[in-house]
C-alpha cells in the first residue's frame, strides 16, 4: 500500500516541524512545533493568538493545520471543525518548541512518544512556565466554553479542577524517579497524571528510535515501517557534540533499514564552513574566562545541558563558582532524575529578587537552600563567579554591585530582524554594565559574531551530505530548512522530494 506524507510547514522554513504520515491505517505527526517564521510574521511579544478564542486564532493565522485534531475544550461555538481524524501519536524528537509547542492544542488522547529525558523535561518546562495552552504537553488545565459568550473558552471551575496529564509512550526504560516527578504538581491544583508506557508495547506498528547527537539532551531520530518500506525521520541532528556517536550508531542502523523515504532536517544546507566542536568552544570560552580579573557572565540557550556542562567545567579549571537562576535548577533537578547525573552538586543559584514565589520556586528554594547566593555575594567577590544569564535575566545585574567584568556570548546568531533588534538592545545594557563582550560586537547597528564560542545544534552542509548518502534513501524529503534545493543539487543519485506546505503527497 502507499503512504502519504504531508508536510504542514512545507520545506522552507526553520522554525518548526509538523509532518504527518498516514500508512496503513495508521496516523502519526513527526513532531508538532510552532512555526516561528510564520509566526513571526503576524505575532509578537505582546502581540500574540488570544487564549480566551482557544484554537480559533491558531487556525485562522494558518499556524497549525485544519483538521478534526484538537481539543473540543478549545474549540469556541463559531469554529467549525472537519470530521475528527484519527492520529495515534506525535513523534516528538525532541523538547524545543519549534518541534513541540503546539501539542497542547491537540486532544488528549494522541498520545507523545518521546525519550524518558525529553518527557521529564517537557514536564519541568510545563510545571515552571507561564500556562499558555499550546505548551499545555505533559499535563493541560480544562477549559470550557463560557457561559452567555460560547465563542470564548475559559477556564473550567475556575482553576479548581485537577490538571489532566497526557500518555507518553517512552523509547527507552522507565527511570526509577521519573513517575513521582511526573505525577507531583507544584501547583496549588492537583494533578491526575498520564500513563507512563514503553512506545514497543504502545503502538500496533513497527517502531524504531534512536538517540542522537543535538543541542538539548534526549534528542531522538525515528523510524517507521510501512507497506511501503520504511520511513525514517532525522528530527534535528548533530555530529559534533558529546553525543557525536549516538548520530553515527543512528546514521548505520537507519542504512540497514534500506529506507523508501528519508525525512531529513537541513538548517545548514547551502551554508559554507564547519560546525566548531563543543571542545574548541570549551577552549576558546576557557581563555575568555582566565583573560578576565571579575564578574563572568556566560549567555548560553537554557536548555544547552552540554554548554553548561561545559562552563562549569571551565569554573572547575579557574577556580570560579558557577550560578544558575531557580528555573534552570528545576530543570536540572529533572533531568538528573532520568539520566542519574547530579549537576547540582556544584552549582549555585543565584538569588533574584522577586516579591512571590511561584510553587516551583518555593520547592527549589526548600531543596537547595544551601546553595543560595546573594547578588551583595557575587558583587563583593564578582571575581569568584560565573554567572549562567541570558539576554532576558540581565536586569538581574542591576542588583550586583560590581564593576565591569566579561560577558561570553555562547549561543545562536541572529536571523531575523527582531533578533537584531535584540541584539542591539543587549549591546546597550552591556555597555551600561561596563562589561566587555566576548562572542559578538555591533557594527554599523548590526550583530557580527565571533566563531568559535558556540557549537550549533545541528550538522553542517557537508554533514548532512555524508549522512544522506551514508543512509541512501530512495527518497529524501528535505524540511526545517531555507535551502531545499541544496539536496537536489548535491544528491543526484537520491530522488528529492521537496514538498509544499500542507500539500498530501502519495508515494507507492
């Protein structure tokens, strides 16, 4: 029988994956993310899809595709549905939002199947994040239509009913301390958590998962049998991180399938040079710390466990202590739950300055107590720190007196006009702080990055290449990229599919 594979975000764009494969009577979405690019064309920080319409301004902006697949208690009076289709699961490949942030609209019972460090995290970021109901993935607050306005959805019983989990179907074992994590709600309401299950006893079609090498831990690669043959989707991939032989072991098993179809990300296609390795990063941010006499401040993406792993590793060889913000000691205290890796052993937590304590906060502060660190600490001995924020936490600085000091940009460039404004607005501050700036300097209003302190989440042109031949596909279907062409022009032996957005395309 043939599949159908269509491609909700078409090929042109990196900012999010929605791909679904119908295959024998079964459905499953590879990933379910926000598309930034589209998103960013119509929304913005305080501009954004009212949550008081549900799935009404989701649809209506085209940010998620029309069909019978989302939540009735999202769904207002006025907004009329196709018939309910039926999707067993979403692939999650990993916990960035551009592949997971709209699961929350789907209904409830498609499950996610995604690696134990992926659902544990996944369920940290819901238990400390803002609500809102698209990010509503491991566990969602029910709504209803309102009364006397049907066309409005608010909260049903006025917050008192318990949180409802979603099922995940895990790729690998259950963790020993995952299920009390999962089911526990810091939250004044309770929580009826979703089953924890292995994906092999989940699914009656044959699915394999493979751990690779990405910028987030628990990143993982899928693949599907079909009638067809199967179909093996990359998610977003790396080899040049620590898990760098995860990616390779992946790459060798996905050949020995013989795919008929190779999904594949490809951020960098059509891009020149090589990716840096996290060690030269780790080299190049050792020098920018030993070369400074103060404060260090490293900006690294919260959720780049590797790049932490790799500052604190650099405060370890300089004799400096390294502080984290709650949010990211909630994280961290998640993830060791899984992985069985004390990260917090060595860390500290920067104490910031809030009059209320969310109920995550509050159980942070109760558990690591001990490690608390005043801003009046780290200014009267700025030499001794370094402290983990990012561009949004450095209206904390503002309570650390001290004076000058270095601030290491270790994350992304910028690829989007907003991001340049907000690369413009973090010159300013830096400037106001008195910090010199390592990683990146304004020219002419624009950001020009040094090479060298960050390593990207996924592979280079020539990477993804190697990887493409290496798994021979009979057809290869290019997404989350600018580029697609790239692969047509490179690959000649490998039939190139490149899709268009939302268009259901057969192959037999």
């Amino acid at each position: 029988m043939p599949l159908d594979l269509t491609v909700y975000d078409g090929a042109r764009t990196v900012g999010g994956n929605k791909i679904l494969l119908d295959f024998d009577g079964h459905s499953v979405f590879f990933d379910f993310g926000i598309n930034y690019k589209r998103m960013g064309e119509f929304y913005e920080e305080f501009l954004q899809p009212r949550s008081g319409r549900g799935i009404h301004d989701f649809l209506r902006m085209e940010l998620v595709p029309r069909l019978g697949i989302y939540r009735e208690d999202l769904t207002p009076s006025d907004l009329m549905l196709p018939a309910p289709k039926r999707v067993e699961a979403v692939l999650l490949s990993h916990a960035h939002m551009d592949h997971a942030g709209c699961i929350g609209l789907l209904r409830q019972d498609i499950k996610v199947c995604a690696s134990p460090i992926t659902a544990a995290l996944l369920k940290a970021m819901r238990d400390c994040g803002r609500g809102d109901i698209e990010a509503e993935i491991a566990y969602l607050g029910a709504r209803k239509r309102a009364e006397g306005e049907p066309r409005v959805v608010e909260a049903e019983d006025r917050g008192r009913t318990p949180y409802r989990g979603r099922d995940f179907a895990l790729t690998g074992p259950l963790p020993e301390g995952l299920p009390a994590f999962w089911s526990h709600s810091p939250k004044r309401r309770g929580l009826v958590a979703g089953a924890l299950a292995p994906a092999v006893e989940t699914f009656s079609f044959r699915l394999e998962a493979y751990p690779v090498d990405h910028s987030i831990y628990g990143a993982t690669a899928f693949a599907v049998e079909t009638s067809a043959g199967w179909v093996v989707y990359t998610g977003d991939i790396r080899v040049h991180g620590k898990h760098a032989p995860e990616t390779e072991a992946f790459v060798r098993s996905a050949a020995r399938l013989r795919p008929k179809v190779l999904v594949m990300e490809g951020t960098k296609a059509g891009r020149e040079g090589n990716e840096p390795t996290e060690e030269e990063v780790r080299r190049n941010c050792l020098g920018a710390v030993e070369a400074e006499e103060g404060l260090v401040v490293a900006d690294f993406s919260p959720r780049n466990f590797e790049r932490l792993e790799t500052f604190l590793r650099i405060a370890r060889e300089t004799g400096r202590r390294m502080a984290v913000l709650p949010k990211d000691a909630y994280l961290l205290d998640a993830l060791g739950l899984v992985d069985g890796v004390d990260r917090m052993g060595e860390l500290l937590i920067y104490r910031d300055l809030k009059a209320h304590r969310d109920g995550w906060e509050a159980e942070v502060l109760n558990k690591f107590g001990e490690k608390l660190v005043d801003p009046r600490e780290v200014g009267r001995r700025a030499e001794e720190y370094i402290l983990a924020f990012s561009f949004w936490d450095l209206k904390n600085l503002l309570d650390i007196e001290a004076k000058g000091g270095r601030y290491i940009y270790s994350s992304s460039e910028a690829y989007t006009e907003d991001q340049v404004i907000d690369f413009q607005r973090l010159h300013n501050w830096l400037r106001y702080m008195g910090l010199e700036v390592v990683g990146f300097e304004v020219v002419d209003g624009r950001p020009r990055f040094q090479k060298g302190f960050h390593a990207s989440g996924h592979a280079s042109a020539e990477e993804l290449l190697a990887i493409a031949r290496a798994i021979d596909p009979e057809i290869l279907v290019p997404v989350h990229t600018e580029d697609p062409n790239f692969f047509a022009e490179h690959l000649p032996d490998i039939g190139v599919l490149i899709p268009t957005r939302g268009e259901r395309v057969r192959i037999g």
